[in-house]
C-alpha cells in the first residue's frame, strides 16, 4: 500500500474509532486519557537540542550541553514507529543536520518505508545532501526577504537559503519554503510570493505563536494579517490549504483536535507530546511520556490529552494534520502536490 493510501486508510480507522466528544475543545478534558482508537500515523521528531543559528521567535532550546535521544534509541524508536502504524515522520530540532548520525536515522525511515520531511535552515544542506536524497520533502525556513530574514536568522541567513535550494534542486529533493507569519515579515510576503514562484518551489506558511515565548511585539495586527492573507490567497507556489487562511481570517478556534490521537510530538530529550503546545505547558501538561524506558506504542497509548491552550492555537502543522484527519479536499490536493 503507497504511504498516501495507508495513511487515508488510518485516517478512516481513527475517525471510525472516535470518541467524538473528546475531540471538541473542552478544557476540562486536559490531562484526561482518550476514551477512542487512537493511531499515531504522523509523528514530529526534534532531533537535537542544537542549532547553528538563534532567531528572534524560536521557541526551541538551543542547548549545546544537553544530551539528545542516543542514536541506539533512535533508530530502534523509528523501528517502534513503523510497528506502531506511523506513515509520517518529521525532522526537525534545532537543526537536524547537526546530528553527526542523522544520515543513519534517514536510512532507517527509508527502510521502513516512512515518509520523510526534514526541516532546516539550509546552511548545512550542502554538505549533507548526499544524506537527504530520497527525503520526500526538505522545508527550509525563509522569514522575509534578503533584510528581513537575516535580521530574524543573521547576517548571510538568505544566501545560504538561495544555495541550498539551488543545491537541493540538482540533488532532486524536493523543497518547500516554511515561514513563520508574524510583525516582522508582513510587508514583504508579496516579495517572497515572487521569489518562490520565479525559482520554482512550493511555500506553506504558519502564524507565530508567542504564548510560550512573551514576545507580543512579534504578533500580526488584525490589519497586518488582512493584508497577508490577501496575498496569500494569490500566491500560486502557496501550498498551505485555503481553510487554514480561512481559519486565521475567522480568528476562531478549531473545532477539534486530533493531538495525541493521530499525530504527536518527540522532544529532543525523548519525551513524547501530543503536539508542541503542550511540550512548551509545563504547567497545564507537565512532562510527557518518556520514550527512552518504554516503548513508543506504549507510552502512545498512556499519552493524555492537552486542550489547555487550544483556543489560541493557530499553529499550521497541527492545523493542516487536523484537515487532514478530516478528509478536506483540499488539503489531501495540497498535500500531494507539495511531494512533487
């Protein structure tokens, strides 16, 4: 069965094993177990807790001393994975080439016959792009134009995306743009718009969310999002779903969640999350399950529920997963095109 298949086939199982009052957003459901069948069939893995790079939203730990989930672990939690029902899997970190193992993780997803998402910030793909060839789809993070995307990322930060991108391109991986909606950018989408659509890559876009971080003065005005979403919905390279504009325009929140349930969340320490949300809450959720003394499928099926901060979750990656889960045209279209 190809990995769209099996992954629409999981995706029937869920919904068919719903416990669909658990999915709506109510608060008092945060820390509960879930009652229905649960299917991790995409899971996001922060590889590493280091990056080259300290830009101005991130909300990732860029620690050089802490330890990252040991490689022995790894490659058996990717094995768990695929035994688990898992179709997806997503790098990112910190940034994922910094992992002197990470060509051997990328062999083992392959192995399995998992698809393969990598995102970077580009600096090191090419030295690794003998390592990513085969990945299904390499994001690299672009912020702003040439001014705006080194002042969030440093000095160099959009030369280095142009040559990766030209590299990934004669190495035939496909690439797709990742930026971060937020105050600093909101000028110059209709510069990245024509950017991307002259060099012939896709773009998916998602809101800033500072929560977690503080940093309101990073938050689009209700005009500046206005404005954005206007020139999203002409971008042609745009592969974010035209309901997830809509979703932003609405300013309401979604009507259920699939966190924990169909997708979750690895932090670079080997603790799983329902989503990043809930990685960041160590008030409302706490810590996780810990992956490097149970087993996936089991720390999976004890993973409890986050809705503590649900309402205000405009992140994409959740979004489009929970689109997904719910079979909008759409977003199966946009998903397939961005592999091409």
């Amino acid at each position: 069965m190809s990995g769209a298949l099996a992954f629409g086939w999981g995706c029937l199982r869920v919904l068919a094993g719903a416990e669909t009052a658990q999915l709506s957003l109510h608060p008092e459901d945060n820390g509960r177990s879930y009652g229905g069948r649960k299917l991790p069939l995409a899971v996001t893995i922060s590889v590493t807790h280091r990056c080259n790079l300290h830009c101005a939203h991130c909300q990732a730990e860029n620690d050089l001393a802490k330890p990252d989930i040991p490689t022995e672990r790894m490659l058996a939690l990717i094995d768990e994975l695929a035994a688990a029902g898992t179709v997806r899997v997503g790098f990112t970190g910190g940034e994922p080439l910094m992992r002197p193992d990470f060509g051997a993780i990328l062999e083992r997803c392959r192995s399995r016959k998992l698809i393969v998402s990598v995102v970077s910030n580009g600096y090191l793909v090419p030295r690794y792009a003998e390592v990513l060839r085969g990945t299904d789809l390499l994001f690299m993070s672009v912020d702003g134009d040439r001014a705006v995307h080194d002042r969030i990322r440093g000095a160099g930060a959009f030369d280095a995306f142009l040559k990766a991108a030209d590299c990934a391109r004669r190495n035939g991986i496909p690439v797709a743009a990742l930026t971060t909606l937020m105050s600093y950018n909101a000028d110059c989408l209709q510069e990245m718009a024509d950017t991307f659509a002259r060099m012939g890559i896709h773009w998916m876009v998602s809101r800033v969310q500072t929560g977690f971080s503080g940093r309101s003065e990073q938050e689009l005005s209700p005009e500046a999002l206005e404005r954005a979403l206007a020139v999203l919905r002409q971008a042609p390279c745009l592969r974010t779903s035209r309901r997830y504009l809509d979703f932003l325009a609405s300013g309401r929140p979604l009507e259920r969640c699939y966190a924990g349930v169909s997708y979750a969340v690895i932090a670079p320490d080997g603790r799983l999350f329902p989503c990043f949300p809930a990685q960041f809450d160590h008030a409302a959720y706490g810590g996780g399950q810990e992956l490097l003394r149970q087993d996936f499928q089991t720390a999976f099926r004890k993973l409890p529920l986050y809705r503590a901060t649900c309402a205000t979750c405009t992140l994409a990656c959740h979004a489009e997963a929970n689109f997904l889960q719910e079979f909008n045209l759409e977003s199966i279209l946009q998903s397939l095109r961005i592999r091409r």
